[in-house]
C-alpha cells in the first residue's frame, strides 16, 4: 500500500538513553502513539551518554547533539522535529539551522499555560535547575506570568523507577503536592511539572488537579502543539520568522558546526 502522501513523521528528541531509562521510553512511546493524530508518527531518539548530570556543561553537551539532530531529522525527511527536554536545550539554534517546525517542550508547556491561567508556576525534578529555568521565563518574556519556580529533590534515575514502583510514584507524587499546595494557596491557577519525566509519570492521573490548580501534562501539549506546526506550515508556509532571531546561518556556517 502506498504511504499516505499526508502523513506526518515527527523526530522526538529525548534527552535520556532508551537502554538505561527503557521504562521511560516504553511508557512515553505509547503515550505518543496514543495521542497522536491520524497519520501522524513519533519516532523516539534519545542521547547517549544522557543527561544525568544535572549540570549546565551536560545541557550544553546534549544541546549540541539536538541541533546535529535536528539537521539530520530534515535530512531524512521527517515533517518536524520536537525536543522533549524542559530546559529546551538547543532549541534556538535548532530553529534557525532547518527549515522544518521545531518545538521545544519548556516553551510549548508555558505558552500554552498562559492560555488556561493567568498565574503559572513551574514545578522541577531537581533545585539545581530553577535558575535554568528563571532564566527560560526571561528568555520568553513570561516573568509576569510565571509566578514562581519550585523543586521536588529527586533525580532521573529515581523518576525512572517511579514507572514500575508503586511506592516510589507515590513518594515523589507527594513531594510535588507538597511543593504546589502552598502556590496553589497563593492563587497559581496552572502548575507546569517540568520535565518530561515528571510529565509523562503524572499524565497517569487524568484530570490532575491539586487544589482548583490544573497540573499540565506538557507531553502531550508539544505532541499536538508539533501536529498543529506541521499542519500550519503545510497550510501556507508558516514558519519561523527569518527576520532576525532566527536568521538561517550560511551553508559554510553550518558545516562548520556539524564538522567539528
């Protein structure tokens, strides 16, 4: 049977390693599967050696790779290419170095919360990432919207057998409560958990809720958000503006980058 000329392939970029977080990949696969619309694929890349580090050198590191991969992506002809790291490593650069929609799931998750509240706050996995993250809301230009930044003291490892331990699942799910109750008393109205693992781990719970909060599983947010670029780009050419931010770089720039 002839491949449907409408379908759309989307590369997933992952910041962890399919062998090493194999309970993570697995549950995130059917998720995207499931949520995914008519013809659409997601294909799942992770990084190898993965960010475990919990440290601005190892974003930096898997940054490079995105971009490597997000030029690779276009190459073998998918339709857009999503990187599912909160901390949106490399998502600029990715953006101007290819022609295809590129999302990122930090940006996708907060833009969208603007629409469903007008206090956000963020809830991490680590504390060693609430600068990285203060310094998202300013990229963005959400300080005013993104009320606050939070952490829960976990780490990818123990996120990862959170998927199979009961007991574990319900320790961090406590350390998160913990962490919101206090913002939802103040009046945040969207709680963004931020990072694909806590995302998709808590996207078990439908209709999640902690207090009259909403809890934002961000997955499927840059799943659909990346259904819908393709779809816009596919519609008249919408795409990212050219103008300045997202300037394409030359041909001899960008073989550079990929050279060394």
């Amino acid at each position: 049977m002839a491949e449907d000329a409408r379908s759309v392939k989307i590369w997933y970029q992952s910041f962890v390693d399919p062998v090493q977080q194999a309970p993570y990949f697995g549950e995130l696969a059917r998720a995207l599967h499931d949520m995914a619309g008519h013809a659409v694929t997601f294909d799942i890349h992770g990084i190898v050696p993965p960010d475990l580090e919990l440290h601005r050198l190892t974003e930096f590191r898997c940054a490079r790779q995105v971009v490597r991969n997000a030029v690779e992506a276009q190459r073998q002809g998918y339709d857009a290419f999503a990187v599912g790291h909160f901390q949106d490593g490399g998502l600029y650069e990715a953006r101007a170095a290819v022609d295809i929609p590129v999302l990122g799931l930090g940006e996708a998750a907060m833009l969208y919360a603007c629409m469903l509240g007008r206090k956000i706050a963020l809830v991490t996995i680590n504390p060693v990432f609430i600068p990285m993250h203060e310094e998202q809301i300013q990229r963005y230009g959400l300080s005013s919207r993104v009320v606050a930044v939070k952490a829960i003291e976990t780490d990818p490892a123990l996120l990862v057998r959170a998927f199979t331990e009961a007991g574990t699942f319900d320790q961090v799910l406590q350390q998160f409560r913990n962490q919101v109750q206090p913002l939802v008393n103040e009046g945040v109205e969207v709680i963004v958990p931020s990072g694909g693992l806590p995302s998709l781990l808590f996207s078990r719970l439908k209709q999640f809720t902690i207090g009259n909060a909403l809890v934002l599983n961000c997955i499927a947010v840059l799943a659909k958000m990346t259904e819908t670029a393709v779809g816009l780009n596919r519609l008249d050419g919408t795409g990212a503006s050219r103008a300045a931010t997202f300037q394409k770089p030359s041909a001899k720039a960008l073989q550079e980058f990929l050279d060394h």
